[in-house]
C-alpha cells in the first residue's frame, strides 16, 4: 500500500487531456477509504476547495491553477466480487481511479461483457459516474449497481444505488459537488468465449471508427453538450436537431477557427484541440467565439460539457 500524503504545488498541465492549466496549491492522491477521510479532512482544517480529478479528459485548468486540494483516486486492481451465483451476470467492485480501458481489457479477460462500448473513451471510473458516459445509446448507468461515495460535508463514507444517483444525460446527483466516488460496482454479462471474441471485436471496431472521427490528443472531447429538445427548433429528418457539431459545422469552424495555439479539429466541428503550445485562456477565447458565430447564426448558445476548474469566474459567455 503506498503510504498516504499531501504534496504541494504539484503541475496539472500533465495531468488533463488538454495539456493546460497551472498547478495545484495541494495534491493527493487517496486509496483506501480513510485516506479520503484524510483528504477531506486536511481540505476543511485549512478551509481549501477541493477538486476532484480523475483522468483529466473532461476539464480545462485555468492557467492561475487550482488554490485548494486536488484529490485523484488512485488506480488499484479490479476485484470480481460476484457472490450471486448468477448464470447469466456478474457484479464487479473497482475503485474510482481505474481508467475505463483497463477496467474493459480486465473484464473481457474473464469472459465479463457489456463496457466494450465504451471502448477507446479516456476517463476513469469515478469521471464516468460523474457524467454519466455515454456513447450513441449506451450510459454508464446501464452497468452501474451500487457505489462508495464519500459525503463533503460529513467525511462519512456511504454505500449507494443506482436511484441515488438520478441519472439523465450528463447529469447526475454527483454534480451538486456534495460527493465523491470512491468505487463502483458494477453488473456485466456473463459470456462463452465465442462471445467474448466477438465483444473484443467490437472493441477494436469502436477504436477505428472513434480514431477516423475524433482527435485522439490535447482535447477534452466535446466541448458543448448537445441541446435538448425544448431548446432548437430546427427539425432535420422530421426530428428536433439536438447535436451541436451540426450546427458547427455549418458554420464552417471545422479545422479554421484558430485562437494562439488553439484550434476546430478538423476531424469534430465540437472538439477544440491545443495544437501549438495553447494556453487554457487561448482555449477559452476560441470557444466563446463558437459561441458567438452560434448565436448569429442560429440564434442558439451551445453551453459547455468541458468542466471548468480553477477559473474565479465563470469563463464562457451567458451561463
Ligand atoms: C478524445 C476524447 C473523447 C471523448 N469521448 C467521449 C464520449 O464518447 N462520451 C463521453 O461521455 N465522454 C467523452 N469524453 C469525455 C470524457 O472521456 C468523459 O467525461 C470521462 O468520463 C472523463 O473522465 P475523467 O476521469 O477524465 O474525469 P475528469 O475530466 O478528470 O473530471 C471530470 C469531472 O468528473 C469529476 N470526477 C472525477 N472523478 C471523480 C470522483 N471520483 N468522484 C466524483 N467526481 C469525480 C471531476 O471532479 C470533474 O467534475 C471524451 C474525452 C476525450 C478527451
């Protein structure tokens, strides 16, 4: 077990997928459920703000840093804690800080299917809850049973369930900032090893197709999330068009708009990538210029799904 501590003034531009951001006042990175206790204890006895970081594939670090603690969950093994004698399923615990990747390489190694799907996104485990991930149909709570969540306010760690956390898209109740995951548990299908085979197949076929269409460096992915219904008009194909890469596109972004070393991809109209030595402010320029083109255009606003950390106020245009 690696023995528990706080460094500080420790970088996070190596830390997130962005490159960016200055570093952190504090940073720990916790294991076992009292060393969360610790963490949260040492941030509320010197009144610091606490972040929670996982794989860094979702944020983007104001170039001042973070001024508090930021705390990254560990990555540990996964333990197969199936006592339920099913045929059919198996229930796995893994702790938050184990990336998606490798919890899917794991588990499809004992013929566990069902999280292929998600082949080929960057995230840990605790970041997956956190937003709900998702893929075209697919969410993390279709998977997820039960979790270890540490409370804010009280340092009590609880066990919850799926209600709990009253999933939607990129929402969740973790979202209120009052939580923190500490490990999930997890329900996969059983499988012989011919379906096995055909769910890494699918696996690979996901991460070519994800590697034709997506950057695969230097971005958080989607930087606005999509609308919902009740806020376009537009109808495409007899359906309210929600996706906000459409509307991007027809701006003519993809691959064009720059700001210092900020750039569209040219694979996503709604993926900004730091291609030259970008700061998290070149970043910050460039999407509310999307915004603004958005609002001409469409007289719609995209709103981010990129997590802002560290900034003293809110960085975009019109919350
Ligand atoms: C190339 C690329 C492609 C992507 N494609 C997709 C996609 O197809 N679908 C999709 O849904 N997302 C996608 N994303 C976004 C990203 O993969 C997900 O949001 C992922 O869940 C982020 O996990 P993370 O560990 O990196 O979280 P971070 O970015 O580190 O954090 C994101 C949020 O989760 C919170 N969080 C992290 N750990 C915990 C914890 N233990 N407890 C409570 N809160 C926590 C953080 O505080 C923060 O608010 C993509 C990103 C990239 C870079």
């Amino acid at each position: 077990m690696n023995p528990f501590i706080i460094q500080e003034n420790i970088p996070l531009a190596d830390k997130n997928w962005f490159k960016t951001g200055g570093p952190a006042r504090y940073f720990c990175e916790p294991e076992t459920a009292s060393d969360f206790q610790q963490a949260l204890g040492f941030a509320k006895e010197h009144n610091l703000q606490m972040f929670f970081l996982g794989e860094g594939a979702n944020i983007l670090i104001s170039d001042e840093g973070f001024n508090g603690l930021v705390i990254r969950p560990r990555s540990a093994p996964l333990v197969i804690t199936d006592a339920s004698d099913s045929k059919t399923h198996a229930l796995i615990t893994a702790p938050a800080g184990l990336s998606m990747n490798s919890c899917i390489e794991k588990t499809l190694e004992t013929n566990l299917i069902g999280l292929e799907v998600f082949s080929g996104i960057p995230g840990s485990l605790g970041g997956c809850a956190y937003i709900n991930l998702h893929y075209f149909q697919h969410f993390f709570s279709d998977f997820l049973v039960s979790a270890q969540v540490i409370e804010k306010t009280t340092n009590k760690v609880l066990e919850v369930n799926l209600e709990w956390f009253k999933y939607g898209y990129n929402k969740s109740t973790l979202m209120s900032g009052n939580y923190f995951v500490i490990s999930v548990t997890l329900k996969l299908q059983r499988a012989t090893d011919t379906e096995t085979a055909h769910a890494l197949g699918r696996r690979y076929e996901i991460i070519r197709h994800r590697a034709s269409r997506y950057p695969a460096s230097n971005t958080c992915g989607s930087f606005f999330r999509n609308f919902h219904e009740d806020e376009v008009s537009l109808v495409w194909n007899g359906k309210k068009m929600i996706f906000v890469a459409f509307y991007l596109d027809k701006i003519g972004v993809k691959g064009t708009e720059t700001v210092g070393g900020a750039c569209v991809s040219w694979q996503h109209a709604n993926m900004l990538v730091n291609k030259n030595q970008a700061t998290s402010s070149d970043l910050i320029q460039l999407a509310c210029t999307l915004q603004e083109k958005m609002k001409a255009a469409f007289g719609i606003m995209p709103h981010p799904e990129c997590i802002f950390v560290g900034f003293k106020e809110y960085p975009l245009l019109d919350r």
